[in-house]
C-alpha cells in the first residue's frame, strides 16, 4: 500500500539499549521503562510496523537474559551482539568493543520503504547523517534520548526530540527492600546492577 493511501503512519522503533541504559544509570540512577518509551514512540493514530531493540552482552554472562525477554514480550525483536576485546593498552587494561551503529542504520535502511515514521532511541550524534537521508526520503523521524547525553546536532536535525524523563512512567517504579532501601527492577528477580554492564 502507497504512502499516500494509508491512514495510520507506519512507525518504526529503534532503540539503542545500551545508550539510554547507561544515560538512566549515571544521570538519574534509574532504569527505562522500556514499555512506557514504546507507547510513547508508537503515539496515537499510528501502526507500529517494527520495534528493535539492540542489546550487547558479555559472553557467558547470563544475568541480562530476564531484561531480554521482557523486551521481546513487549514487542520489541531483540538483537543482540557479543562484546569482543577490541585492544590491550600498554598498562593492561582491556577495551572492549560492541556497537550496533551499523546494524542499526542498515535496519533502518531495509525498513524505509515500509516506514512513515522513524522513532530513534539514542543520543549518539553518529545517527545524524542516516537520518537525514531518512527525511530527505520524505520520512518524519523523531529521536527519544536524555538531553544531558544527546548530541545537540542531533536533537537540532530532527523533526522531534523527546527529553526521555518527560515521558509519562519513564523509569521503571521503584520497589522497597525489606530493609527500607529502594530497588529497581526490570524484570522480576533481576537487579538494576546485574543488567547490561
């Protein structure tokens, strides 16, 4: 069906899991409420046509598989990617490699002609040129990200920017532990810290 003859926009949904992970840890100690941030990008009026969400793990580590399947019973398609070492420094220290940058653009890229709507779930900077060619294309494309992490070149591309936390349930609610300390969790019997390190 063209375009033009379709009544709800297709949107696709990409999320960078590791980039807003990490943003919610360090600048607001929480965890995304990955399922309130697919409501949000999906929007009213329009037909979720894809959602991704791209998730790189430590090989034989087996504490994120619980927060993997929460997302795929939330609707996402869930890829993920073993880090590997990418180098030793010369104090012996490892670096370690795993991004999706490319697999997310070439998703994106597979999808367009499918697609009204591009939701991205990241702050990298690095998205800017795909998605200009996404609008270029006559696509609409809209990023969710924290503005303490997200490229101003990139929030100033975009047809919209959403500032994550002012996303109605953003973070995942907070639970009291016996001892009166809160605690976050994403999927029942999995910690906060034991997710995707």
């Amino acid at each position: 069906m063209s375009q033009l003859m379709r009544i709800r926009p297709n949107v696709g949904v990409f999320i960078d899991t590791q980039n807003l992970y990490h943003s919610a840890r360090d600048y607001y100690q929480r965890t995304v409420n990955f399922e309130s941030l697919l409501r949000y990008g999906v929007g009213e009026n329009r037909e979720l046509l894809r959602a991704i969400s791209y998730v790189v793990e430590r090989e034989g580590d087996t504490s994120a598989w619980p927060f993997i399947y929460k997302l795929s019973t939330l609707g996402y398609k869930v890829k993920r990617m073993t880090l590997h070492v990418h180098h030793t420094t010369e104090s012996g220290k490892t670096i370690w490699e795993g991004n999706w940058d490319m697999g997310m653009c070439a998703d994106i890229v597979r999808l367009v002609d499918h697609l009204d709507v591009i939701v991205l779930g990241s702050g990298d900077g690095d998205f800017l040129d795909i998605l200009e060619v996404m609008m270029e294309r006559g696509k609409r494309v809209e990023v969710i990200g924290f503005k303490e992490t997200t490229a101003q070149k990139l929030i100033d591309g975009v047809d919209k920017f959403t500032h994550l936390p002012d996303i109605e349930g953003a973070f995942m609610p907070l639970r009291e532990r016996n001892n009166g300390e809160s605690l976050e969790t994403v999927a029942e019997g999995t910690p906060l810290e034991s997710l995707i390190s």
